[in-house]
C-alpha cells in the first residue's frame, strides 16, 4: 500500500479530537490527506494539534486543519464542507464519525429532551453533511466516499438506549439510500459497525441502569471483547480508498465477533 493514497485528497472527520475521530484523522494524514479536523470541543482539538507538532513531521503537521462546531447545527456541516474545498479545491472523502452515547433508556424512560439530543447529533448532523457533501461532489464530476460510523447498534435491535439505537439503524438507511442514489456518480457509501471499542465514550455509564445490565448484555458473552481505535481507522481508510473501489452501500461490522450470538 503506497503510504500517500490520499495525497491532495481533502477528508472531513468530524468527532476527530477524541477516540476513533483522533485515530481516523491520524491515518488518513500519515496518508497524505488534508484533513478538516471537525469537534465540538475546541480544547481537545487544540490539545491534538499539539501531539501531532510533537510527534509528526511539518509535511503532516501542514495539513491538519482543526475546526470547532457542533455537528447538530445545519449551518456547521456547511461550513466544515466549504473549508475543505477551500484547503484543496474540493471535497474528497466525508466521515461521519462524531456521536454520543444515551444511557440506557428503554422507551418508557425516555425524555423528548434526550431522544431529541441524540437524534440531533447522531442522525440529523450526519444527513446535513451528507446531503452537503453530495451536492458538492456531484459538481465537482469525479466522485467522492463517504463513511459513516453507526454501531451494532444499527443493525441489532436492542444494544444500546432506543434513541441511540434508532439514530444508528437510521444512519444505515440514510447510507444505503446514497450508495444506490449516487452510484453513477462514482459516489460510494459505506458504513462501519463498531461494537465495542476502547475510547471515552464507553467509559460513560452507558450500561449503568438496570435496563442496560439486565437486558442488554442478555445472550452476550461476559467475557466481553474490546477493540481498539486503530481497529476501526484501519476499517475506515481502506472503505474510502480505491482499494475497495467496488464497495457501496456496505455494513462492516467490526466488532471481534460479539453481535454473531
Ligand atoms: N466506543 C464504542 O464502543 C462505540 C461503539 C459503537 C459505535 N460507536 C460510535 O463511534 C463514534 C465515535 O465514538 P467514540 O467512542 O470515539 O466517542 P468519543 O466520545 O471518544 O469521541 C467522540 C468525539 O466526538 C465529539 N463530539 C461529540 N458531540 C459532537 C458534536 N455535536 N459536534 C461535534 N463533535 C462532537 C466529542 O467532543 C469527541 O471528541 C460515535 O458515533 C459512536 O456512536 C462507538
């Protein structure tokens, strides 16, 4: 594999300061793209730009462009989009990785406050940018990937709280609706299931009500499997790279095996 597969590429990353975000930028820059760098918390990306000026070359460095917003907001998908275009001259690759975790609500436990926070940030961000992304890239006449990371949670019913499972099914829908809509276009879409993967956001009491202890960790092995970020940055890269050129509408599950039960 040439280690500059993206050189001239521009790739958005949103969620990109913290866990899997952090690992996907730093492959896809040690593969030569330029990367719009999109989070919501400006401290944690200033904190990323230091480890990189500490541990990578100026060659690296240089194309790291960190960018503060809440991906909730319409106008912020936008934007991140727009700032790509403006680093290289287009649009390249979008990852929609950015997402939080509800506790573990069923649905009578669930307040029109969370289930609207999590829809917002987990599903709607993602179509703004999408739909933002394609728009740009159907111009632009030469394709483009996007990647989306949803979860096991996307695809089996009853992993997680029924807000965050909902947003996670739907991103798998909103996926394979623009891999088939924009095929011709040479505009792929994958996804990426992640189960789970060592970062902050499993460190939060996702598992923490009885809900979430006794029903959905029910079937699974207790021995639970924990995988790391690189695991899915590895995923991510080659889904967006020519590699897998033939790959549209896809679901990889990456998650050691646990959902097979
Ligand atoms: N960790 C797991 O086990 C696991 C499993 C399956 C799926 N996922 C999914 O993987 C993705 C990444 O998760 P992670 O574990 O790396 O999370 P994380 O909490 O470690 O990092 C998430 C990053 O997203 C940022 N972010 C949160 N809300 C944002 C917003 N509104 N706008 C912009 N940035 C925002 C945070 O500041 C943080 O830097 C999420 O979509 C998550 O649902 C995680």
């Amino acid at each position: 594999m040439s280690k500059l597969e993206f050189a001239g590429k521009s790739v958005v990353i949103t969620g990109a300061a913290a866990g899997m975000g952090k690992a996907i930028t730093i492959n896809f820059l040690k593969n030569g793209a330029t990367v719009v760098a999109v989070d919501i918390n400006g401290n944690a990306l200033d904190e990323l730009s230091r480890e990189l000026k500490d541990n990578y070359s100026e060659d690296i460095v240089k194309n790291f462009i960190p960018f503060v917003g809440d991906i909730s907001n319409q106008e912020v998908n936008e934007a991140m989009i727009e700032r790509a275009i403006s680093a290289t001259g287009e649009i390249n690759v979008l990852v929609n990785n950015a997402g939080v975790a509800g506790h573990s609500e069923p649905i009578t436990e669930t307040t029109n406050e969370d289930w609207n926070r999590i829809i917002n940030i987990n599903l709607n961000g993602p179509m703004y940018a999408i739909r933002a992304t394609v728009n740009k890239m159907i111009k632009q006449k030469n394709g483009g990937n996007i990647v989306t990371i949803a979860s096991v949670a996307g695809i089996k019913g009853c992993r997680s709280s029924v807000a965050y499972s909902v947003a996670k099914h739907g991103l798998v829908g909103l996926c394979e609706h623009t891999a088939y809509a924009y095929m011709h276009q040479g505009i792929r879409s994958n996804i990426v299931c992640p189960g789970a993967i060592r970062t902050g956001m499993i460190s939060k009491p996702e598992l923490e009500s009885e809900f979430g202890r006794s029903r959905i960790m029910s079937g699974m092995d207790p021995q639970f499997v924990f995988g790391d970020t690189s695991d899915i940055s590895e995923a991510v890269v080659y889904l967006a790279s020519d590699r897998a050129k033939f790959i549209n509408g896809a679901k990889l599950v990456v998650d050691g095996g646990i959902s097979c039960n």
